[in-house]
C-alpha cells in the first residue's frame, strides 16, 4: 500500500506542559502549506489535499491541536489561543517549514492571525476560513459567557444539542462528532481567549495590516458578516462557499480546496 502522507507525532512542552502531537504530513519540492483546524474539528478535515492535482508537490502538514483528536496534552486548563500559537510553532520547527502558506478554519483561523502578525515574514499567503476577526465571530465561542455551567461536561453536554439543531448546513454533522473530537476539559480555555482575543485584541488592524496575500472564505449562510464590504475594499479577496455554513470542508469541500488552489496560484 502506498502512502500518500505519514501520520508523524511531534512531543514537546508549551508553557511547561508537555504535549504529544498527532499530525499529517507530506514532503514535496514546491512551497509548503500549514493548516490548522477549527474547534471540533481534526487534522483530517484536510486529509483530502492529497486528492486534488492542484497542490501536488506541495508539501504540508495538518495536526490535532492539544485537546483535541489523537493529540495528547498534559494540562488541559492551559490550552487557550496563545498556547495554540505556541504548539504551531514548535510543530513548524520539527517539519522545518521556514516560509508557508497559511490557511486556518474558525478557532484555526484565529490562531493563524496570532500567528502571522507574529511572524509575517514566515507567511506566503493566509486562508482565513471564517476565522475570528471580530466580536461578532463569536456565535460558537461566547456560549460560554451566555449559556454557562458549572461543570464542563454538561456545558459540553448543552453545546452539542444546541449545535445539533442550529439552522445552518452541516451542524448536525459537525455535532454528531464533538464528544469525540473534544476534551471537554480543554472547552472553556479555548472559548473563553477565543471571546477575549475577538473583543479587545484589535483583530481586524492585525488581519488588515498582514503584508502578503489574504482570502477570507465564508459560507453563503454568513454572506451578512457586516465586515466583508470592508475588507474587501482593504484588498483582502472574497471566496463565498455556496450550500454552506461554517464548514465549508464538509458541505462544500470541492469548491473549497478548488478556491484555495486559485487563490495560492494567484499569490505566487
């Protein structure tokens, strides 16, 4: 059987706390490509590049943040933002991708802005998949602000039904699969800096200031983001997902990865 990626583990330690690291990866001669999941998601929401001719022999690697899939952490109270920053970076030094293309889903997609407003020089070009870049991004996150509980398996429990039953495609898909995707322990570090980060971090001057190429990608359920004439206008390129919500990657996924494959050629 030939193996179109290897399934590496990366260990180290991100503010003290150790964490084992389960990734995907592939080496290539072209230019390098970093994906990092959304909240609920894994690393093999992008285990399709392989199928796409677009990006052959573009090396990449896409990994299971701490708390979340096969990706061992220590300490799940600490998993906030800047640790999601933290782990990026110690994974990017051990497949040693000096310059990559960026391209980050929701929680992903914040943790790629922290990222590259960090290390702009690093970023070829950022995919910013309805990542967080203002207040009003927080319609997943700031639930735990607005429907809290004392313990987090049954604010986990609550998350989920509402989730299930939200009117937007694939949310009863993207539910279905929370409990295993997620340590409900690692929930309310990652909510509570993903609302803090969207309300007082200056996220549309960081994502706007970026000095390479940068595509925001939303379903059209979300066409009403009342950013998106703006950002436009700053020189950030638009790519609507049609029949989609949030997720692009599972109700949409050809006319995501063909969009991303444009938007990388076009930007060198």
């Amino acid at each position: 059987m030939s193996l179109e990626f290897t399934r590496p583990r990366f260990s180290f330690t991100v503010d003290g706390t150790a964490v084992d690291v389960s990734a995907i990866h592939r080496d290539g001669d072209k230019a390098p490509i970093v994906f990092l999941h959304g909240f609920g998601s894994t690393k093999e929401d992008y285990a399709d590049i392989v199928r796409y001719a677009q990006f052959d022999g573009h090396p990449f690697v896409a990994y299971d943040a701490p708390g979340c899939g096969e990706t061992v952490c220590a300490d799940l109270s600490k998993i906030s933002i800047p640790f999601l920053v933290e782990t990026a970076l110690a994974v990017l030094k051990r497949v040693a991708f000096d310059r990559f293309h960026l391209v980050g889903h929701s929680m992903g997609g914040l943790t790629a802005l922290m990222l590259a407003h960090r290390h702009p020089e690093r970023v070829l070009s950022f995919t910013d998949i309805e990542g967080n870049i203002a207040p009003e991004d927080c319609f997943l996150s700031r639930q735990i602000v607005e429907h809290p509980r004392e313990d987090a398996d049954r604010f986990f429990d609550d998350f989920i039904e509402r989730t299930r039953h939200a009117p937007a495609y694939a949310s009863a898909l993207y539910a279905a699969s929370l409990r295993h995707k997620v340590r409900a322990e690692a929930v309310s570090g990652i909510f509570r800096s993903m609302v803090d980060l969207s309300d007082n971090a200056d996220l549309m001057e960081k994502f706007l200031g970026l000095p390479f190429p940068r595509m925001f990608m939303y379903g059209e359920q979300n066409a009403s983001l009342s950013y998106l004439g703006p950002i436009r206008e700053q020189g950030v390129e638009l790519a609507e997902i049609p029949h989609c919500g949030h997720f692009p990657m599972y109700s949409n996924p050809v006319l995501m990865w063909n969009a991303i494959a444009a938007f990388h050629a076009r930007a060198g």
